[in-house]
C-alpha cells in the first residue's frame, strides 16, 4: 500500500487499485487446494477433486511465471499498430496501463475489476445471499441512534441574557482550539467573525459570514459551557437558539449563488444537535440538512479536485521580471492551500456520508467510488514547521498543550483511508477469503490482511495487550489521534466478523426488537412531553407519528447490499468462501470457524472498550471524542455473544466487559448531553448478570487475560495442524503471502 506519509501526492485511483491488488494476493493464496482431507471421500470425489486441484494449479501457476511483456508501439498518420509477445488478457492489461502513463491529461480510472474467478464443478455455493448480512445487529444500533437527534424544546427567554458577544467569540475560538478547524482558513475565520459581531446589520449586510458564525455557535455551545461550567440547560437553549437563527438565514441564501461557506455551514449545522465530535463519526444520523450539503458539494465538484492535478495557474513566461514571479509564487502557494482545505472538506464528506448510510440502511454512501477524485489530505509545510516548533517548546505544568494541526491532518488521511476501504468492502470480503480457509485461519491471514490495509504509521501505533502497563503510563495529549484512530479501527473489526457469526447470535437481536422499540418509544416521548405535564390524545398520536418517521425501517436493512456491491461468495473457491453450509464441513471444524469468529469479535470489542476507558482518561470533558457510540455497539456485542456461546471463557468474558461499559457510560453521562445515555442506562443493567465492586484496572487485567488463553485456544483449534504433509504446504504458501504483504507494505 502506499506510504502514508506521501498519500497527499499519490493519486487516489492509485490506492484503489493497490488495495484490491492485495485482495487478489491473499485470493490466490488460499485457493491452492489441500489434498487427502478426508479418508471418506468415494473414488468419483476423489477423482473430481483431483481435476479440481489441477485447474487451480494451472491457475495459480500461470499468476507466478507473469513473463515479461514486450511491446512496441507504431505511429503512422492514419494507422495505429501493436507488435507485441503477449498472449493473455492479463498482458494486454499490462501495455494499456503503461500506455496510458504518458497520456495527458490522464484517464478516468477504469471500474473496479472483479476478484478471480475460478470455473469448477466443485465450487458450486449453496451459500443463502443473506449469509454476509447483519440486519438485525445494524436495525439495533439504528434504533438506538434515533434518540441521538432527538432534543427536547427549551423554555423561552430562559437563556436571553447569556446571549453575548463574548459567548459567541469563544465558541468560534473553541471551534478552533478543541477540533482544530483544520478545513477552515483560521486568520480569515476569525476575521469574519470580529466583523460580524461588531457589526449591528451584520444579517442583512453579511449573511454568508454570519450564518457561518451562527452554525459554529449552535455546534460549540454545549461544550463551551461544559468548560465554563455552566448550566447545561441554558447551553441547550442557546444551542436551539444559535440554530434557529441560522435556519431562518439560510432561507434567504437559497437562491444565491453556490458558495463555500454556505455548504460549510450547512454540514455544520446537519449534525445538530449532536456536538463537534460527530462531525464525521460512525455516529452520524441522517439529516436533510446533509443531504443538501452533499448535493450542494457534488454539484460544486468537491468529488473532483485533483481530477487534473496539473493546476489552475498558469506557468510563468520566462520574461516575467522577479518582482512578478516572486508574485506569482505566492498567488501559487495560496492556491495550493485552499485546495488542501478543500480537500479536507471533501474527506469529511465522504466520512459523514458513509456513515450517515450505513447506520440508516446499511448501505455505503451517496458517492461512488468510482467518481471519486480526491487525494488525501496532508499537512501544509507551515503546519509541519508549526508542529516542530511546538514539539521542542516546554509547556508550563498543569496547562493543556495546544492542538498540532498537522497531526490532525494525518490522523484525517489515515482516518479516510479505513473508510474508503470499508466503503469497497475490502476489510469483509478480505476476511471472507480466510474465513472458511484452514490455510487462511493457520497462519492468521486474516489479521495480516487488517494491519496491510490499516498500514498504521509508527506514530499512531498502540500496544494494548498489556492494560497494567498501559495504566501506569502517563497519558498525555500527543496520544489522542492514535487512540481516535484506534476506536475506528475496531468499530471496523467489529462491523467485518460480526456477519459471520452463526446465525442464531444475530436471531437473538431480532427477538428483542420490541424491547428495544418500547425503551426508545418511552424515553422519545418523556422528553417530548416531560412529567408531570400531561397530553392530549391528538398530541400524543402527534409524537407517535414523528417517533415512527424518525425510526429506521427494517427492510432497508435486509436488501442484499454487500452481496450486490462486492465479490459474491461463489466467485472464490471454496477454501476461502464464508459458509460452510452445503459443502460437507463436519460439526467439529463448523465449532472451530465459530470459535474463531467469535474470538475474532470479541477480541475488536474488548480492544474497544480499552481504548474508550483510555480515552476518558486523555479526554475527560469530551473536546476531541464522545464514547457513547462506542459503548453502545460494544454492549450489543457482548450481549449477543453472552447469550449464544456456549464456551464459559467468552460468557464471563462478555460480563467483566458489560459491567465497565456500564462504568463508561456513568462518566460519560457527566459531559456528554446525548439522549442515547438515557437508552444505555436502562439495558445495561437489564443485561448485567453479576456484579462487583472491583476497580476497573483490576477488570482490564482479568479481561486480558482470557481474551488471551480464547486466543491460544482458537489457535490450536485450528484445522490442519495434525496433517504433517497439509502443515508443510500451508506453511509454504503462508511464507509466500507474507511476503507479499511485506512487498505492498513498503512500496510507495
């Protein structure tokens, strides 16, 4: 994959073929088949098996010999030919891309080819589509997720007198301190703010700067006044305030042009009420505010900025004198800094909308793939210069170390580059490969494939198989972007084993869904009609009618997405394809995919609830993380697995976990005005078995310490180690994929 350090300057169609290359990698791997599995085999299976292998082996072959390709290209004035030694489609592939470098300006980037196909008798799929989906497990976190956009109507004209200049100042300044603001021009920001606060007519002379100003106020509020310590419900009141105003602006901006600041305001605006944190998190709900912000952007082309990465400006005629070109670098290098801004922007946007699909329908966003041209983003020389400076400054004890705006930048490249590989599936159809494969599973292919395709830079990387070292270290501000980035790469862990679980896990989610509708009706309508108050019956089927619009339709769930958008199931042979249902798995090996799954899962969510305690710890008034998404997909997880495994380390596993979950939520609680606290306060405790007073670090040792024997012992369930002839050929294959793996890792 490439380097994560120089992703700003690698095209994007370049990744996006680099990381289905590496799937292609792990496909040939495993598809090379085991011979003698099986003593009970008649002579006709045998015989067919062995053809079977012998055109695998043909294939696999021809993918390792890969001859030279010899080419040469005549030009005339009315023909065009190609003398060539290549004899297979795979060559002719070859020379057009290499053709196609010197082409500018350069082609769109083909569609996405599809993995390897492999024709045999023996690789028919009894596989039900509905296999890789998860429906209920996505429908329970949906439901949940409703009352985070849910926010009860404050008392009037009990917050006019906080309604300051100096209130709003300081949210623009939080804005900049607590999420960095790194898609915005600050200087020019903060300009635009001093000019609308001192302004008496700024609405009506500055619409643009003001609604930007106002869609900042509504989104920091809460947060300013959690660091004032102030009352909560006026935060709430200023926050509905800030927001209705903006509303009322945008009315009037709606026949204007197109403008930056316009759609920038509106994406801050779409996740209201939630708070900065969300901004592009897996928490995002849907909003027709997004929707129009992403219609606004598409149509703006943010999809498109380094289509032609050539530039806008011309270069300078060699007779221009030095004054001009010196001029001329500095109209260039201002350039160049809007369309990295710009192109932060547009990361986020495909961040928030993926995210604002998945948990609505679980689909993977409005935009394709195969339009998008952005690269990632990277930091500016003056922010790296600004980071450096700040490294080899002391800061005085006790006061908070100020934001590096280049590492936000990195963990922002880092951070879309899972979800753009999540948007094509690759993570679950990379584990759908290993899934069912003895040669994947024994050599933990799986997780080799994960760390490539994370390709985590040194300085983001964490150690957390040891919690009692990890309590003693000294937590400090620099490790905040690997702990964010680390929730995001566990959620993603969670979300690619979670289909492959047996399907009687997920059944138990579904027979719970009118527990779950019932907790949400009544907290939705107590905070629409608080007690003691009373309705009327024509307001109470009025909040009834806005609960049913606002919870998600479970069918949507159930349409086959993954199946459509990805490889299908019996386009892989059949060591690597994910059921084991109608191709003679025996009940002992099916007990053993599942224990890996399982132990797979669960490993994700307890590195989960790890980092979300950490975090509490780096993070303790939420600037930069809220952890209640995550404690809420964690606590289904162990919920589901409690309930359904058999194996007595993943059940006492599953309840040391749900009792800190239920610790993280009770300080959360104290910082973060989400809703969806009300929800988690009333299942965890239904949910918890036990209890103890134990402190947390003493549980975080206990969970470490099965997750790893449930490791040890997945390991050693593994098929295949007691074959001596089947070890020897899958370890030989394995040391192949590593390298492999290794090559693409490195090359950039």
């Amino acid at each position: 994959m490439p380097s994560t350090k120089h992703n700003g300057s690698i095209p994007i169609d370049h990744f996006l073929k680099e990381a289905l290359q590496i799937l292609r990698h792990a496909t040939l791997a495993v598809a090379t088949p085991t011979t003698n599995t099986s003593q009970q085999d008649n002579d006709n299976d045998h015989q067919s098996q062995s053809n079977d292998n012998n055109d695998d082996q043909q294939v696999t072959n021809q993918t390792k010999q890969d001859p030279t390709v010899i080419w040469k290209l005549n030009l005339s004035p009315t023909t065009m030919t190609l003398d060539t030694n290549i004899q297979t489609i795979a060559g002719l592939e070859k020379v057009i891309e290499q053709l196609s470098v010197n082409i500018q300006p350069r082609p769109l980037p083909p569609s996405l080819p599809p993995l390897p196909v492999f024709h045999s008798s023996r690789y028919k799929s009894n596989d039900n589509d509905e296999y890789h989906q998860m429906p209920e497990y996505l429908h329970a976190i949906a439901t949940a997720l409703v009352l985070s956009s849910v926010f009860p109507s404050p008392k009037a004209d009990i917050f006019r007198q906080f309604n300051s200049m100096q209130l709003m100042r300081q949210c623009v300044q939080a804005f900049v301190m607590c999420d960095g603001a790194i898609f915005f021009h600050i200087p020019r920001l903060l300009a635009e703010t001093d000019l609308v606060l001192t302004h008496p007519a700024a609405s009506k002379d500055h619409p643009v700067e003001t609604l930007l100003v106002l869609s900042i106020c509504s989104l920091m509020i809460r947060h300013v006044m959690m660091h004032k310590q102030g009352p909560p419900q006026i935060a709430a009141g200023l926050m509905h305030a800030y927001y209705a105003h903006a509303r009322l602006l945008l009315q009037d901006l709606f026949d204007d042009t197109h403008h930056l600041s316009v759609v920038q305001a509106l994406f801050l605006l779409s996740v209201y009420p939630q708070g900065h944190v969300d901004l592009f998190s897996p928490a995002r709900t849907r909003s027709s505010l997004f929707s129009l912000t992403l219609r606004m952007a598409l149509a703006m082309d943010f999809h498109r900025i380094d289509i032609d990465d050539r530039g806008a400006i011309e270069e300078v005629d060699n007779d221009n004198n030095n004054g001009d070109s010196k001029h001329h670098n500095q109209m260039q290098q201002q350039s160049e800094e809007e369309k990295e801004k710009l192109r932060r922007f547009s990361w986020m946007l495909l961040c928030a909308d993926y995210f604002t699909e998945w948990n609505a329908s679980g689909t993977t966003g409005r935009i394709d793939v195969a339009d998008w041209h952005v690269n990632f983003p990277q930091p500016l020389p003056s922010e790296e210069q600004q980071q450096q400076q700040q490294q080899q400054q002391q800061q005085p004890p006790g006061s908070a170390p100020p934001v590096s705006i280049a590492k936000r930048v990195e963990y922002l490249a880092l951070y879309s580059r899972v979800v753009i590989i999540r948007k094509m599936h690759l993570f679950r159809s990379a584990y759908s490969i290993v899934h069912r494969s003895p040669k994947g599973r024994e050599s933990s292919m799986d997780e080799m494939l994960f760390e490539t395709y994370m390709n985590t830079p040194p300085s983001f990387q964490l150690e957390l198989t040891q919690p009692d070292k990890l309590n003693k270290k000294t937590w400090t501000r620099s490790d905040l972007e690997p702990l964010l980035l680390h929730t995001l790469y566990y959620d993603t862990l969670i979300s690619t084993h979670v289909p492959f679980l047996p399907k009687r896990y997920l059944q138990t989610l579904e027979r719970e869904r009118s527990i779950r509708v019932s907790h949400v009706k009544d907290i939705y309508e107590r905070i629409k009609n608080p007690p003691p108050s009373s309705s009327s019956p024509q307001q109470q089927q009025a909040i009834a009618v806005s609960l049913l619009r606002l919870l998600p339709d479970y069918a949507s769930f159930t349409k086959n997405n993954w199946a459509r958008e990805s490889p299908s199931p019996s386009s892989l042979p059949t060591n690597s394809r994910s059921s084991g249902r109608g191709n003679g798995m025996d009940e002992s090996s099916s007990l053993e995919v599942e224990l890996y799954t399982v132990v797979g899962c669960l490993d994700a969510a307890c590195h989960f609830t790890l980092v979300l305690e950490f975090l509490l710890v780096v993070d303790p008034i939420g600037c930069y993380h809220s952890p209640i998404y995550g404690a809420l997909t964690t606590s289904h997880i162990y919920h589901m697995l409690e309930l359904n495994s058999q194996d007595p380390d993943v059940v006492h596993l599953c309840r040391i976990n749900l009792i800190r979950t239920l610790r993280i939520i009770q300080q959360a609680r104290m910082v973060h005005a989400d809703t969806l606290v009300l929800y988690l306060q009333r299942i965890l405790p239904q949910w918890l078995s036990i209890s103890t007073d134990e402190p947390t670090v003493r549980l975080q040792q206990q969970a470490s310490d099965i997750l790893y024997a449930l490791r040890e012992r997945a390991k050693k369930s593994k098929p295949g180690r007691n074959h001596t002839t089947t070890s020897h050929k899958i370890t030989s294959s394995d040391d192949g994929l590593q390298q492999v793996v290794k090559t693409e890792t490195t090359s950039s």
